[in-house]
C-alpha cells in the first residue's frame, strides 16, 4: 500500500477545499463577481464555478473554529484583494498547525496511527 503524505492532504484536499470556502463567502457576503473571486486567488473563472458548484473542494466539512478562520481571511481579502493568494498561503499554514491534516490524513490513509508525529500537530 502507498503512503500518503500529509503535504499530499494538503495540496489534493485542503487548498481546494479552502478556494471553495473563500469562493463562496466573497460572492455571498462581499458581493464579488466570479469573475472578481478568480482574480483574487488566482483562478480560472472555471474553477471559481466548479468550487461554486462542490465539483471541486468537496471533501472536507471544516469544523465552527475553521470556518471562523476562513472567513476572517475572507474579510481580509474583500479589503486587500491584491493579497489574495498571499492570505490563502497564510490560511493554509495556519490551518496546518490545527488538527485538520491529521484528521484527513487518517481518513485517507487507514495505515496511519492514532499516535502519529508525521506533521508534528500530535492531534487525537
């Protein structure tokens, strides 16, 4: 069986899933065109339609605490677009630092502990 790496979580399932977070909540709460959102985080006005659509990003429902985080990215990037890319980097390393990698790690890799120290977060 392969291995997966935590870097592999982040990059197949992580990155999508927060493009579609921040998708949507800049159409819904900031009134950003599709158009706008693809600018900002460097996209494809496509992509913005299938993260819209859960085509892509679907796999992961973010806790109450993550999507607080999203979102107050989100309201960064409503006041400072041309950072966009810049605050999903940051979102991304925060997020790293939670439990959520290990948490998707385990479910796509079923040879991962319960004690696993691969990213360092050592989250149960």
């Amino acid at each position: 069986m392969v291995k997966i790496m935590p870097q592999e979580i982040e990059v197949w399932y992580l990155v999508p899933a927060l493009r579609r977070e921040l998708a949507k909540t800049l159409i819904k709460q900031y009134r950003f065109s599709q158009k706008d959102v693809a600018n900002v985080l460097d996209l494809t006005p496509a992509a913005v339609s299938q993260y819209l659509s859960s085509k892509r990003g679907k796999d992961i429902n973010f806790l109450k605490c993550e999507k607080e985080k999203i979102n107050n990215v989100a309201k960064k990037i409503s006041t400072n677009p041309e950072n966009g890319t810049k605050y999903l980097y940051n979102l991304c390393v925060l997020l790293r630092k939670s439990n959520i990698i290990c948490r998707l790690h385990r479910k796509h890799d079923k040879t991962v502990s319960k004690k696993c120290d691969i990213c360092g977060c050592y989250s149960n």
